[in-house]
C-alpha cells in the first residue's frame, strides 16, 4: 500500500479521509486473516494501512469497532451481489441458486475478508458475535419462501431456515479454515441439495444442483 498525499482542498481532504478509512478496513482483514483477532494490534493495522495511529481513532472507536466497520461492508456488499443475481432469475430455485453462486464467489475473491468475517468475528466478543448471529438470521426469510411449495408446509420446524443458513455458512467456515478460499464455489451444488430438499424434495434439488 502507497502512502496517501498530503493537503489540498476539502474535497480532496473528504476523499482522503475516506480512502484512509477504507485502507484501515483492508489492513484490518489482511492483518486478522493473518494473524486472528487478538493477535492484530492497532500498530500492526495503521502500520500495513500507512497511517497514524491517530487516524485510526478518527475513523473507529476501537479494534472492536473497525472490525465491525468491516463486517457491516462486507455484508452490504454481499447483499447488493446477491439481489442483483437473484433478480436475473424468474423462479425461486433459480434465485436461491443465483444468489448462493453470488455469495461463493464473493468468498473466492476475497478470501482475506471472508475468513476475517465468517471465521475471526466469532472470537471478538459478545456484540460481534451477536451481530454475526443477526446477520445470519437476517438470510432466513430467503429460504422461507420455500415453504410455499411445500404441501404441509406447516410441519417444518420453526428453525428449519436458520438451520439451512447455518449449515451453509459452516461448509464456507470448514473451507475457510483449511485455506480453500478459492474451492468454495465447488460447495454450490452441495448446499442446493441441502437447502432445497426440505422444500423440493430430494429428487428436485438434486436436479437444481446438478444445473449448477
């Protein structure tokens, strides 16, 4: 990373800060991937971001924060990607497809970001996990249209999407974990057939899947 330029006016001074704030978040990944949480200290952050540890407390409260900074990003980006993909779909298997293949390839192309955000965040504390928590529940409504295809839709458990957004984030977890970032994609077929079955049926995802 380039040291940022000095001075100029205040709109060349906004989009300094703002590029500042951005290199912040990119260390902040970089450093935690590396190193996990506990291990990125402020030093290590401002000194791979090329700025004063002042700027970082400009831009974040604490370690906490900027962690949380960067997860609140990655998720709106995540989602922009997911609906945009979705959209281009007519059917609702079609979408859950188109919006999974989004996700994994979010993963695969940052995979500093992603292990920092579905593997580290865990380790942070009670309120990261518990946005970790809130986010992943916020995907269950996706799954839920599922239950209008379902005859006896009524006897799903309550818990089931949670479940099946659980279990997909855990196959990226396991992968993320053992440095596979760029094998998630292969997942797709795979968490089709587990998240469609209990709507589908066994012999309809695995016919979704196999047009992955």
């Amino acid at each position: 990373m380039e040291r940022l330029p000095a001075g100029g006016d205040r709109f060349r001074a906004e989009m300094i800060s703002r590029s500042q704030r951005d290199r912040i978040l990119t260390a902040m990944s970089e450093i935690v991937a590396k190193r996990g949480y506990q291990g990125a200290t402020v030093e290590l952050i401002t000194k791979r971001a090329g700025v004063a540890r002042a700027t970082f407390y400009e831009n974040f409260e604490n370690r906490e924060a900027c962690l949380l900074g960067g997860f609140e990003e990655a998720l709106a980006e995540v989602r922009s990607r997911i609906d945009a993909a979705a959209e281009l779909e007519s059917d609702w298997p079609g979408r859950i497809r188109a919006g999974l293949a989004a996700f994994l390839a979010y993963v695969a192309e940052n995979p500093a970001l992603a292990r920092t955000c579905l593997v580290e965040l865990m380790t942070a504390g009670p309120a990261a996990m518990e946005r970790y928590e809130q986010a992943l529940q916020s995907f269950a409504p996706v799954f839920a249209r599922g239950r209008e295809f379902t005859a006896g839709s009524e006897e799903l458990p309550e818990t089931l999407e949670d479940s099946i957004v659980g279990g997909i984030v855990w196959m990226v977890h396991q992968r993320l974990l053992r440095g596979e970032a760029a094998l998630v994609p292969s997942l797709l077929p795979t968490m089709l057939e587990f998240g469609l079955a209990p709507y589908l049926g066994e012999q309809r995802a695995a016919e979704v899947a196999a047009a992955a």
